[in-house]
C-alpha cells in the first residue's frame, strides 16, 4: 500500500508541475494532455494491479509487472530514437544558420 500512495503523490505533483508550466506558457497544451493522461494511467494501474494481468496474458507474458516493464523498455528506446531526430535535426538547422550568419557578416564586412 505504502508504493502505491507514493505513486499516487509523485503522479499528481507531476501533473501539477505540468499544468503550472502550461499556465506560464512553458508548455503546449498537447504536451500536458500527454503527460496526464500517462500519470494518470499509472495511478489507475498502480490501484488496480491485476489490470496488468490482462496485458500479460494478451502479450503471452507470465506476470502483468513483466509485460509493464518490456512495454516500457520498448516504449523507452522508441522515445530516445526520436529525441536523437530530433537533436539531429536542431544540429543541422544551427549548422545551417551558423553558416548563413557568417556568410552574411562576411559580405557586412567586406
């Protein structure tokens, strides 16, 4: 019972901090429903262990806390693949922009 409490505090002060953040402006609202909807899932699963069961059986795994934590892990590694586009992309556009800006001081200076 003690885990599924501290889950439960974690979960809602997360998604306080993501709905403060969209209240500043810091966040897309897109990203906040994201973000809920996923603690709140966690809150719902962490009560409701035997849920996981289900999922386990589906996916032909023998325990519900198996299937959560492959399907985590493979959920992870598609995040992180994604965050590396990502940052891949950001670099070529600074790259790019870098390039721009010093072509244009160049013909500044000349």
């Amino acid at each position: 019972m003690t885990i599924q409490i501290l889950v439960t505090i974690f979960s809602v002060l997360v998604i306080a901090k993501a709905l403060s953040k969209f209240q500043k402006k810091e966040v897309h609202g897109r990203t906040v429903l994201v973000w809920s909807l996923f603690w709140i899932v966690v809150i719902f699963l962490v009560w409701q262990p035997d849920l996981t069961n289900y999922l386990a059986a589906f996916l032909q795994v023998t325990r519900g806390a198996d299937a959560v934590f492959y399907l985590s892990i493979v959920i992870m590694f598609y995040l992180f693949f994604r965050m590396f586009e990502k940052l891949e992309r950001i670099d070529a556009d600074i790259t790019t922009l870098v390039r721009e800006v010093a072509l244009l001081k160049n013909k500044k200076d000349s």
